[in-house]
C-alpha cells in the first residue's frame, strides 16, 4: 500500500490510528493471535502481551507501544505511513491539510528560579498534617531545605537538589483542595532528572523509587527509620532514578514503590525488565490498600482514629 503522505498528519489522525483494535489489525496483517486471560498474544511472537486491545509490550525487547509503533516496529513503516495505513485500515480517509498557523514568536522559557518563601510554614503544614504526614517529618523535610510554602500562592513547594545539593527542580503542589484536586505543578526550567529525593547513605545499596514527593513523605511516616536512598519521579519517567544511579554506583538493588493503579503497575513493569536487563536487582512494592502510598497511609490514620 503506498501511503499518501503529502501532508503532515494532525493530531486528530494520530488519536484516531492509535484507537485501533490491535488483536483485530494483527489477524488482518497475518498474525495468528489468541487471548491468555486478561491479555492477547501471537504465535508468532509469545512475549508479546497486548492488553486492554490498544497497547503491547514485548517483553523479549523491552519495548511497547500502541498500533502505530507496532507497524513503525515490525511492518517497517514511517510514522506517518503508519497513521495513514491505520486511517485506511478503519475506513477513514485523511483530514484536509491545515493552513499554516500564524507565526507567533516561541516565548523563552526563563532560568529555572525557586518561587519566594513564605515567612512562615503554617498552611504547608496544615495540608500535609491533614493528608496524614507525620509533624516530625514535615519538619525534618523543611529543616532540610526539600520543603517550603510559597509566598505568594502558599503552595507546597517540593524542592529537588542534585549531588551538590544545588536545587535544580521544584514541584508546587496546591494546599487547597476541598473541592477537589489542588493545583499541581513544576517550576519553570525544573530538571526533570533530578526531580525529588533523599540523600544517598554509601552504607545502603538500595535505592527506593515513588511517584510523588507526598507519597514519599508518606512512606517515610510509615517507615521512621527511612531517613535517606528514596526519590520521588515527580510523574513516571524514569530521568531522575538514572540520574541517582551514575551519581552514586553502588547502588544495585531498585525498589519499585509506583502507584497501585493501572499505569504505575505498567510502569513498574516496564522499569523491572529495562533494569534488570543492565545488572541490577529489582523487586517491587505496593500499599497494601488504596491507589497510593499516600491514600494508605491516611486510611491508616483513620482507622488508628477509629479505634480511640
């Protein structure tokens, strides 16, 4: 099939390519695919684990994706030869090409600058206090320059400082959020990989990985003894661990503290095989109860409260 690529597909066809039934295409394109339980599979490659019908993984390569990396993957196709043969694939035909959006001049991202302290540390404290994190903790995090209110929004700011201790990341997280989700954030220029963490204790040869600085700070109120080796993603890419393991090279066992849900299962996954595959151990852990270390920590607290 030659594709008709003369313009650049838009984002509308991607999102519609990326919707394909992936068992349903791989039948067309000659695979033989057959379902193992929850996921789908091939004859022809049983590594291949495809779940909930739009994204595999083939864990004989350490690598996954959706319908269009597939044909990019194993029908060598371009990127846009493989939107194209998706949109054909469901019967639809391209877009008209966009007109050029006016030019409008790129604003430059600014230096990265840490937002302006509050004086004092009252309504961080009182948010963290109400999300279940230990007053002793909050004030160690504080004393240690990882934590402050911002003065002017009175945000959370979680503050991300590399091997020399320079902070080179910051994370804002609102302290109001009774109706719902507070504001979240990263601070303009922020270095993703170096996110949030811990100092490294050279006695320890492990290094503990969550998603967010809250559910590290929860953990850590869990675990009182934790005092160094954890860093906090800031999201699910994985910069910040790579960063943590060149600057300290002893470490070799990974634990994986991800979320309890879908994509942080995925995600732990995908880093247990890509790190085991370079040498180093990996096991994971996950909250007992609840979505996230945070989320059991405070139905800890509750049921303590309960029990009174």
């Amino acid at each position: 099939m030659q594709a008709n690529t003369a313009h650049r597909v838009t984002s509308a066809e991607i999102a519609i390519a990326k919707e394909t039934d992936l068992p349903d295409l791989l039948s067309s394109l000659g695979y033989q695919v057959k379902r193992i339980g929850s996921y789908h599979t091939t004859k022809e490659m049983d590594s291949l684990r495809i779940k909930d019908r739009r994204t595999w993984f083939r864990y004989s390569e350490g690598i996954g994706g959706d319908a269009i990396s597939f044909l990019q993957r194993f029908e060598n196709k371009s990127f846009p030869e493989a939107v194209e043969y998706l949109l054909s694939y469901q019967g639809r035909s391209r877009d008209p090409p966009e007109q050029p959006p006016e030019q409008i001049p790129a604003r430059e991202k600014g230096p990265f600058q840490l937002p302006p302290p509050c004086e004092e540390q009252r309504r961080v404290f009182a948010y963290l206090r109400k999300r279940g994190i230990a007053s002793q903790v909050i004030r160690d995090f504080i004393q240690a320059g990882l934590l402050y209110e911002d003065a002017e929004h009175h945000n959370c700011v979680f503050v991300g400082r590399d091997g020399s201790v320079k902070p080179k990341f910051a994370s804002k997280r609102g302290t109001f959020d009774l109706n719902g989700a507070g504001f979240k954030g990263d601070v303009t220029g922020s270095d993703k990989d170096v996110a949030f963490r811990l100092p490294c204790n050279p006695a320890l040869n492990w290094v503990a990985v969550f998603e967010a600085p809250i559910d590290l700070m929860s953990f850590c109120t869990l675990h009182r003894e934790v005092r160094s080796n954890v860093i906090a993603l800031c999201g699910l890419h994985s910069g910040a661990l790579d960063t943590y393991l060149r600057e300290h090279p002893h470490l070799r066992h990974i634990i994986l503290c991800l979320d309890a849900d879908e994509p942080g299962r995925a995600a732990a996954e995908r880093m247990k095989l890509e790190y085991e595959q370079t040498g180093f151990r990996v096991s994971t852990r996950t909250p007992k109860r609840g979505k996230d270390w945070n989320e059991y920590l405070q139905q800890r607290v509750s049921a303590r409260e309960r029990g009174r």
